[in-house]
C-alpha cells in the first residue's frame, strides 16, 4: 500500500510501505478513509534526525474494519470506526478510570511497531478497546467533524476538563492551533462565560471568535501577562489551556493564571522541566494533563458533533489526498494551514 514516510526535518514522502496484516487476535485492520496531519507531527517534521530512523507517520484516523482478529468482539468487518490516536486494551485499571492514554498494554500510532494512519490502511492494536463504530456511512457530511475525535477536540477537552472549566469560567486559550480552537469550543460547551484567545493569526482569531471566544490577545511576554490580567479584574484567569508545548507558552499560562486557578496542557512538551516552579507553588495553581484519553470522551461528545452543536471539523482548511500530504506538512509548519485533512 501507499503511505507517507517521514526520513528526517523536512523530508517527507509517499512510498509504498508494508501491508498492515493481522499480527495478533486482539488486531484489527481498517481501511483508511480520512486522516489528518496533527500539530504534534510538526514536532519530527522540524527536528527528525536521519539517524532516528523513518517512521510511517500519522495518528488520526476514520476508517472501514477490513479485517478482525479472531479474539475481536467489539468491530467486525465492514463498520465505520474511528481511531483514537492511542492504542488501548479497555479492560485495564487505567482503562477502567478513562485514563486509556495510561492502558498498560497501550501505545501510540506512528512508530517502527506501530505504523501510522497517513496511509492506505492501518494495523489497529487492542481494537476492541481502541476502535469506536460511527453511526455514519463512511462519506457522512460529518467526517471532518468526526475525525476530530480522534485527538483534537477530545484533547481541546481534556484542557478543559483538566482546568476545571465549568458554568460562569473564565478562561484562557494558549496557542491558536486546532487543538487550542477545540479547546474553545470545549470551554463553550462547558459553560465558560469569559474565553481569551491568545492568537495573533486573522484566520484563527476569526474562527475562535465564532467558536465563542469573547476576547483576543495577540501581545506576546509581559504585555500578554498585562492584557489578561486587565481582561480579568486584575487576577489572571481561572482556567488556563496550554495547547503548544513550548516554554515560552507555559510561562505564559503560568503567569496569566489565576491565584487558585488552574492549568490544563495538552501541548506535547518539548523542554524537560515545567518552568515558573515559584510563581505556580505560591499562586497556589493547579498544573496537570497530559496525552488526552480521547477515547474516554466519545460518548460525551459525539452526540453534540451528530446533531451539530459544535462543529470541529471547521478548523480544517485545506483538504489533500496521499500525494498531497508533504506540502500539508509544509502549509501547516509555514502557518499556511490550519488543519490538513488528508483523503487517501
């Protein structure tokens, strides 16, 4: 089959790979019918050394069961399923408390085990626990909205779930990406009265606006700091949704967060240690997340995508098929795109 192929920074390409085949009873194999480029894949797609090895890359996934295992009860052949972007059994204690990011027989999608879903089909680990049967034919209007499920607006709303995000909030939104857009519809929906966007691209800011964010701040460092604190009498907001990753972006949460308040990030770090220890540990502030158990957030969420109360599959702006995917890479790292919808 046809996937893509990411060999180091930059060098991205649509080869033949292996065929996904049945390797243990537990497995499933879909057909691939959308996929999408994630923020995190511009992580490797700036840093990839050639000496880390090629990897298939790709965790989104919809697609049509082609093949179970034999100890599969859960899928069968020819369902519309969607796939979370990690792999878990369903039956473990993490499991068992919605943490299926935490599965002790889990994993992710898009290493040299497990190859990912930018691809013509995929290798679904632990289906039973991991693939999630869509009341939908497989070219529902609803797909771009659908596919969300797979991490973004289930990681939007583990930001918010975990920044205690409730009736009458005040929130604040770090990082202008989709996951940081679905972080403010998942504000909306929970009851936030106040939503900040920190953002300072037109396109996005327009779309969190729609979304129901209330307020934009596009100053960066202290005058950001400022701009929030004046947005919210003087104290900083109550519920903070780190969604880059960076350093720069938790010093930000940090220090726009309430006394008291609390921080959810879902940004994938890419530094070793939580900067702001003392400003954090005497405002008293909440700091936790981490990989969003999306799958645990389905039954919650699915109902408001199907009967269109909110509308995710909005922050994608740039459809392609396989042979599309390296300048979807290209357009989302040159901030061209928002979310790139990939149609193998």
């Amino acid at each position: 089959m046809r996937g893509t192929v990411m060999y180091a920074a930059g060098d991205v390409r649509i080869e033949d790979v292996p065929d996904p085949k049945i390797e243990t009873p537990t497995d499933a194999v879909i057909r691939v019918t959308r996929a999408c480029i994630c923020g995190s894949d511009l992580w490797p797609y700036k840093t990839l050394k050639p000496s880390d090895g090629a990897r298939v890359m790709g965790h989104e996934a919809i697609g049509v069961v082609e093949e179970v295992g034999d100890d599969v009860r859960t899928v069968k052949a020819g369902d519309v399923v969607v796939m979370p972007f990690a792999f878990s059994d369903g039956t473990c204690l993490f499991c068992d408390e919605g943490l299926q990011t935490e599965c002790i027989h889990g994993g992710f999608f898009g290493n040299p085990d497990v190859p990912g879903a930018q691809s013509e089909a995929v290798r679904v680990p632990q289906a039973d626990g991991t693939l999630y049967v869509l009341p939908v034919g497989e070219d529902d209007a609803l797909m771009p909205a659908l596919i969300t499920l797979s991490d973004v607006m289930g990681t939007g709303h583990h930001a918010a779930v975990v920044a205690k995000v409730g009736p009458g909030s005040s929130v604040a939104v770090v990082g202008d990406g989709a996951v940081g857009l679905c972080g403010v519809i998942a504000a909306k929906r929970l009851g936030a009265e106040q939503i900040i966007i920190m953002g300072r691209h037109d396109d996005r800011v327009a779309l969190a606006r729609e979304f129901g964010a209330t307020d934009v701040v596009s100053e960066r460092g202290p005058e950001a700091f400022e701009r929030v604190k004046a947005l919210t009498d003087g104290y900083g907001a109550g519920a903070v949704l780190e969604c880059v990753g960076l350093q720069e972006s938790m010093e930000t949460a940090i220090n726009i967060t309430r006394p008291g308040g609390a921080i959810g990030r879902v940004g994938v770090p890419q530094h070793d240690s939580i900067p702001g220890a003392q400003p954090s540990f005497f405002g008293n502030i909440t700091i936790g997340g981490g990989p969003a158990p999306v799958r645990a957030y389905i039954d919650e969420l699915l109902p408001d995508v199907l009967e269109g109360r909110i509308e995710p599959g909005r922050v994608f702006d740039r459809v392609v098929d396989l042979d599309g995917v390296p300048d979807g890479y290209r357009a989302m790292n040159d901030r061209e795109s928002i979310k790139v919808l990939v149609k193998p």
